[in-house]
C-alpha cells in the first residue's frame, strides 16, 4: 500500500515538472507547480497534509484566468490523481 502510494505521488511530482518546464504557461503557474512540487516533497509531514496542501495550491493555480486550456486540464487531472491519493492515504 505504501509503495503503491509512493509511486502515484513520484508520478504526480514528475508531471508537475513537466508543467513547470513549459513555456507556454505562464511564469505563476510555472512557479505555482513548483511550489506544490515542494510542499508534495516535504518528507518531514504527514503524506495527507502534503497532499491536501498541494491540492489547495493547484486549485488556486485552476482558477487563474491567464492559464492556457491545456494547463488548467493539466491541472485538473493532478488533482483528481491527489484526491484519489488521499482517499488511499486516508485509510
């Protein structure tokens, strides 16, 4: 179960990096993912308030009215795998 969840989270963490590296989002949402990349990578704690904090950030960064369709789809799908990832972890 935990390796399970460890690896959902690396898959997450590594499409947030991607987000951050593309320049056709603009630079705050580069820099948002960058941010909810850091706050999932905090091994100091608990995987659930790691999660819901990062979902809070991308959730703000969904909102934006400057993100491109792509990105804010993006978005979306990160935080589903997270929600989901936190019904796991919640267990």
């Amino acid at each position: 179960m935990e390796y399970d969840a460890k690896t959902k989270l690396n898959q997450v963490i590594d499409v947030l990096d991607q987000l951050s590296e593309d320049t056709s989002v603009p630079r705050n949402i580069r820099r948002g993912a960058t941010e909810a990349k850091a706050r999932l990578s905090q091994e100091g704690d608990a995987m659930d308030v790691r999660v819901a904090s990062a979902i809070g950030k991308l959730d703000d960064l969904a909102n934006d009215p400057n993100i491109p369709m792509h990105g804010r789809t993006v978005i979306y799908r990160i935080i589903s795998e997270l929600e989901n990832l936190l019904r796991t972890v919640s267990k």
